[in-house]
C-alpha cells in the first residue's frame, strides 16, 4: 500500500508531499557516485573493482570499454529518494555502479536498513559485506529490511549496481525500529575516519508482518507468493507459498 501511495504522489506531482515522504521514509540521497564498469552477462555483481579494495577520491580508473572515470557528485540531489542511476551513468547498460556516504549514528542502537531496486546490488557497511542479491523485478522502496546494530559513531556505507537493460537505481533508506527517522544522524559525502568492523544482522521480509495467515484458504498464499516473487524478487519463497496455495485449493 505505501508504494501505491508513494507512486501517487509521483504521478500528481505534489512536490511538498513528496519531500515529506521522502524524509520520513529515511531515505539518504547524499552520494558520491563512479560508473560505468563492466556488467557482461550479469557478471559484474561477481567482479571485485577497485571501489571495493580503496577509496581514493582524486583516483582516476579504467571503466566499461576502457573509458576513464572517476567518484563524482552530482550538481543535484534527488527529491524523492530514488537514485536514478541511469541519468548519472553512461554507458548505463549491462553496467556497475558504486555509491558511497558515510553515516554518523548519534548513538549505539538497533536500527532497519531499508533497500528497494530493480537489479542486483551488494551492500557494504564499515568494509564488511552485508547482503547481496541477484534479481531484475520492480522499481520499489523497502524491497529487503536489513536490522543491524550500529555502534555510535560514524560508517561507511557502500552500495554496488550492477544493471542489466532496464531502469538502474535504488533507495536507500534508514530509520530506528519504529520505523522513524532517526534523530541527529548526518551524513557526509566527504571520506571520514571509521572502524573496519563485523556487523551482525538479520533480513526481515517485507510485508509479513501485516498480512494474516489464514490456513483455511488459498487467498493468502497466493497473493503473498505474488508478493515475494514479483514485487521483492524472491522468486524461490514465492513459488513455496504459490504451491502450498493450489495444496489448499485441491
């Protein structure tokens, strides 16, 4: 329901309305961008560039068809939460990108890490890796919740886009366990001192928790199975609860 509301305030353009959301979402629009590498096949999410072993800011590199690039900021920030890749990147297709910011959490806490796009992606917090996916599916916020505990102090936040021929980009978002924003966080496209650490986290998934399990009817599962396969891209748990709907229809 929130992205049929969020996809209305787009289409009428209630600019206000938009920010607000935006805001309240959590999500971070403060990045530093490089792009394009290599994507052949899908195989760039598999490939180690060079964002992944430094950050050196002024560090020109060899990119997709050899042309030079560098991290960049672009002149504008984007309103409405989504980073649309594909107006900043070019060659924008059958390519990686990576986005970089660094996060100052005002105090230790358990906080929900909230990522929403239509390609693969891996995240990276304080150089560790946190979660990957391979998929192409629908241009949504909140597609994966990650719930990490992030000591006070500042982090290196690191999201690498690997696109194939369709839209390039993604939400990131951050609130504490209310989902709420959370209060004096900053952040900083500057690189900052932070500790290389190992954080532990769980996925959660999306929507669970507000639909009802009813084991007397199909309805459920079927709609939940579309839920998970088409909008979020797990397409594995979306055909567990598409089966055990035709189990509970027969």
């Amino acid at each position: 329901m929130e992205n049929l509301y969020w996809k209305s305030l787009l289409s009428q353009q209630k600019i206000k309305e938009i920010y607000n959301y935006a805001r309240s979402k959590g999500f971070i629009t403060d990045f530093l961008f490089i792009g394009p590498f290599e994507n052949i096949g899908n195989s760039g999410l598999y490939k180690e560039f060079p964002p992944e072993k430094e950050i050196l800011l002024n560090q020109k590199y060899k990119g997709k068809n050899g042309i030079e690039i560098n991290w960049f900021k672009p002149m504008e920030k984007s309103i409405n939460g989504y980073i649309n890749l594909y107006n900043l990147i070019y060659p924008n297709k059958w390519s990686t990108a990576y986005a970089l910011c660094y996060i100052f959490i005002p105090k230790s806490q358990e906080v929900l890490i909230k990522i929403g796009s239509p390609n693969s992606y891996k995240l990276f917090i304080d150089d560790s890796f946190i979660y990957s996916i391979e998929t192409e599916r629908r241009n949504l916020f909140d597609q994966e919740i990650i719930k990490i505990h992030l000591p006070l102090g500042l982090h290196k936040f690191l999201i690498k886009i690997s696109n194939t021929m369709g839209p390039f980009g993604f939400y990131l978002g951050i609130t504490n366990q209310k989902d709420e924003p959370i209060s004096g966080i900053k952040i900083s496209e500057n690189i900052q001192n932070y500790i290389k650490r190992k954080l532990p986290w769980i996925k959660i998934i999306p929507q669970k928790d507000f639909i009802r399990e009813s084991p007397l009817s199909e309805i459920f599962y079927t709609f939940y199975g579309y839920i998970l396969g088409t909008y979020y891209g797990y397409r594995d748990d979306g055909e567990k609860f598409l089966e055990r709907a035709k189990k509970n229809k027969t």
